[in-house]
C-alpha cells in the first residue's frame, strides 16, 4: 500500500474523530438526546425517554403493575434540575455517562440526605444509587458539568397516580435543617416552580 494512501486513510480518521462530540461536552449532550429521542419532562425538568417495562407483574393494593419499567433520564446546562417529587416506587438510578449529579433524599421519617452520583469513588461519589419508595426527592447537575445521562428502574412501574410534584411552606418546615445543607431557601430552591399552598406537611 502507498505511504501517500496510508496517510489520506490516517488523516480521513483523525477527521472523523475530530468532528465527533466530545464526551463531557454540550455537543454530546445534544447528541444524546437526538440519539435517545429524549423529551423535557413537565414540571420535574430535565430530558426523559422512556424504555419500556417488565412482562412480569405484581399485585399492589389490589392492582396488577409490571414489576419494573425503565426510562432513560439526562440533566444539563439548561436544564440542570429534577425539582421536588414524591414518589410510590423504589427509584434506582444508574449514571451512564457525565455528571456528577447530588441527589437530596427526603425520608418518610423526617431525615434528608444528600448522596452524589459520579464516578470519582475516592471522593465518595457512587455510580449507583438507590432511592426506596415514598421518599421526597430531588436532584441537581453539579456547576461545570454539561449533562448527566442515567437510566432509571422504577419497581413497581411508574404510574401518574403514585407521583407527587412540589410543596409548600408545611414541607419546608418539616425538613428544614434536618441535615447540614437543608436550609429553608435550600430546600425552597429544590421545590422550583411548583411550590404550592399545601398544607399536609409534604405527607402524600
């Protein structure tokens, strides 16, 4: 083979590399959601796509669901917040490329914690983490990091009926400094948008 033929196929190469997103970039994270056909989800924020669900099921409260579905969730510069929700299922979310993400967990017994999500293990960071059913929750991109992409298994199934979006002022009182972070403009900045005028004291 010509040496002048070898370098066209090297440099063609090296072209193809260099137009390509870069992990890490607002490009990949554009071209994760074309890839992905991600959506901005309504009130929570960030970018959903879902992937479907179990053939298995479970019998709860009377009602047959599937004993998991699956979505695909992302997190980005625009859109760099999961507001405050309350959820019926267990909620695992796994971090497949980007981050890191702090997820804030507000537990049915009055504690909060705050939990990263990233691969910087040293630094105390988990790839995995687990939230149990019918805990408050909420997530946020950490500064300078473009995206998160994570998949989501939520046993049982998500069903519009078992989710609740936002709270009020009897929420923040409840959780207000139940950890070191959980100031009252804190935990106002994680309801977003939907802050209501409940009153049930962030009980579903």
């Amino acid at each position: 083979m010509k040496p002048l033929f070898l370098l066209a196929i090297v440099l063609a190469g090296l072209a193809s590399v260099a137009a390509a997103p870069q992990a890490g970039s607002d490009a990949r994270a554009r071209e994760l959601i074309l890839q992905l056909n991600l959506k901005v989800l309504p009130k929570e924020s960030g970018y959903l796509g879902i992937i479907g669900q179990s053939s298995q099921t479970v019998t709860i409260d009377g009602r047959a669901l599937a004993v998991q579905s699956q979505n695909y969730y992302m997190l980005t510069r625009d859109l760099p917040v999961n507001y405050l929700h309350w959820l019926a299922p267990d909620d695992t979310h796994i971090l497949i490329e980007g981050g890191p993400v702090d997820y804030y967990i507000f537990h049915p017994d009055g504690r909060a914690e705050k939990i990263t999500l990233g691969m910087n293990l040293a630094a105390g960071e988990r790839p995995v983490v687990a939230v149990p059913g019918g805990c408050w929750k909420a997530l946020r991109l950490h500064q300078g990091a473009a995206y998160a992409l994570m998949a989501n298994t939520l046993s049982p199934e998500f069903t519009p009926d078992r989710v609740k979006i936002g709270a009020g002022p009897d929420w923040v009182k409840r959780f207000a400094n139940s950890a070191p972070w959980a100031t009252p403009e804190a935990l106002r900045e994680l309801i977003g948008p939907n802050w209501t005028a409940q009153s049930s004291a962030g009980k579903p």
